[in-house]
C-alpha cells in the first residue's frame, strides 16, 4: 500500500473536493470531524454518501475521517459512509488499541450490510492526541496475530493533546516540536512499527512554505516515516517528491540486496569500502517495497 501523502478534504466543500480530485494525493481524506460544524455534520454525511454512490474513476484511495467514539457522531457517520467504494477509516482521538477494536467491530456488521467483501476497508488511528492515548501504546504491541488485522497506519497529532493537558504552545521559537510532542512523535513511530503498520508523519501547517515542508519531510523520511497527512494540494507534489526513494536510492539498495543474494551465509558484507550488515540488508529491502520491488 503506497501513503505517501494523505489529504484532508471537507466533506462539506464540493469545490474544495473537486480541486483535489486532481492533485496527485495517494489518499483523500473527507473529513467529518474538525473541518466540518455541527450544523453540517448531518449534511457532509450525505456529501459523502452522494460521492461515493457516483461512478467516479480515480487513482486515489478514499478515506473519510468520522468524529470520535464518545461524541455520540461515530455510529451515524459509519453507517452513512462504510458502503461500496470506501477504501479506510482515519479514527481520531483514539484512546487505546481497544477503540481501534471498537470500530472495527462496527465495521464488520456495516461491511455485510453493504456488500463489501470482509476486511477490504482499512483503519488509522491518530495515536496521540488525548493523554490516555499517551500510556496506551504497549497495546499495540500486544495485540493477538490476526487481531485488528483492519489496522493499516497509525499518525499522530499535537493541537488536540496540547489542548487536552493545557500547554501554552507545543512548538519552540524556532519552529520545533517542544519535547513533550518529540516523545508523542516518536511513541507513534514506534507503535506503528511494533503494530507492523504504516508510520505517518502529521500535518504541516505552513502550506505556504514549501521549503519548510520538504526539510519536514527529509527528516520524517530519515526517522522512518513513510508518508505525511497533508492539509493543502499545494503540499501533495513536495511530499510525495520527498516520499518517493531516488534513483540513486534504488540503485544503492539493489546493489546491497544482489550482494547479500550473492553470499546467503554472510552476516557482513563490504561494498564500495563500506561494510554493511544485515538491519542495512532489512532497509534496502524495504526501500525497495516501497515502489512495488
């Protein structure tokens, strides 16, 4: 599965959907929760549902983004949206691994009343953006083979954690992360991993500053990241640009993978005056995975 960027769209705009529709997004998120108001949350449902009752050719895959388990919303908004052409689900504010659970139950009933076949529409979970969520990510570790086996990525977010423990600000004067959302950042990371899902980078608010946005992503990329939330189309060609492994990557990666195909017993290999092991071997392969090799 290919997330390099996701855009969030609101499910409410039809001109703002229909300027995405062409912007080179893997994914489009319509968004039920933040970007839409309560008065038009029954509307954007029917957006949605209109949307994806058309018979519409796209390249892209089609996410909704549903308002939070405790809002009294959740069930309204899957039972309006899980039918035929619905690829996944962004959860936000999750608490834990058993909200995740939670809806993938629902899902399931939905998923047979629709007619889609068992399991087709994924999940993701914005991970940190309630305090409970912070103490929670051993459970995803946890989880039984073939358990929520609907999980597909996991990101994170700072604004609403922020909000909740009542920090004055979550960035330092030079544009940084401060160390309490670092830690969050990093948790989702290694959560997703640990989960064997998709790690995604969170928003970049400045859409105006490209330059910002690609040092952002070379850094997301670097720790291991393999995609980012976007919040503007003006964003979708840079992050996908910086998502995207180089042809030099590719070379280099199937220079390591054919070395080590060469001598299956070797642990250490040197190439070019360089000795590489075996987590180099694991990278290479996943560069590689990464367009499809």
């Amino acid at each position: 599965m290919k997330w390099r960027s996701l855009l969030f769209v609101p499910a409410d705009s039809d001109r703002k959907l229909a300027r995405a529709d062409s912007c080179g997004a893997d994914a489009l998120v319509l968004d039920l929760e933040d970007s839409v108001v309560p008065g038009r949350k029954a509307m954007a449902r029917e957006a949605v549902k209109s949307f994806l009752s058309g018979a519409i050719a796209r390249d892209w895959t089609f996410l909704v983004r549903i308002n939070a388990l405790g809002t009294g919303l959740t069930l309204a908004d899957l039972a309006a949206v899980v039918r035929p052409g619905l690829d996944g689900i962004l959860i936000p504010k999750v608490n834990g691994i058993q909200d995740i659970e939670q809806i993938s139950h629902y899902v399931d009933v939905l998923e047979v009343a629709a007619g889609i076949p068992a399991g087709h529409v994924k999940l993701l979970a914005v991970a940190t953006e309630t305090p409970a969520a912070m103490l929670g990510f051993a459970g995803y570790a946890a989880r039984r083979p073939g358990q929520v086996s609907r999980l597909a990525a996991m990101t994170w977010g700072a604004e609403d954690l922020s909000a909740a423990v009542g920090a004055l600000t979550n960035k330092e004067p030079n544009g940084d992360w401060t160390f309490p959302y670092q830690v969050a950042r990093a948790q989702c990371l290694f959560a997703a991993n640990a989960a064997g899902v998709l790690a995604l980078d969170t928003l970049y608010s400045d859409f105006k500053d490209q330059a910002g946005l690609a040092e952002s992503c070379r850094v997301a990329r670097r720790d291991g990241f393999v995609g980012r939330l976007a919040i503007h189309p003006d964003q979708v060609a840079t992050i996908n640009a910086c998502f995207t492994p180089s042809e030099a990557d590719l070379a280099h990666a199937r220079r390591v993978v054919a070395a080590f195909a060469s001598q299956p017993d070797a642990g250490v290999i040197g190439i070019e005056g360089r000795m590489y092991d075996i987590p180099h071997l694991i990278a290479a392969k996943r560069t590689l995975a990464s367009v499809g090799e």
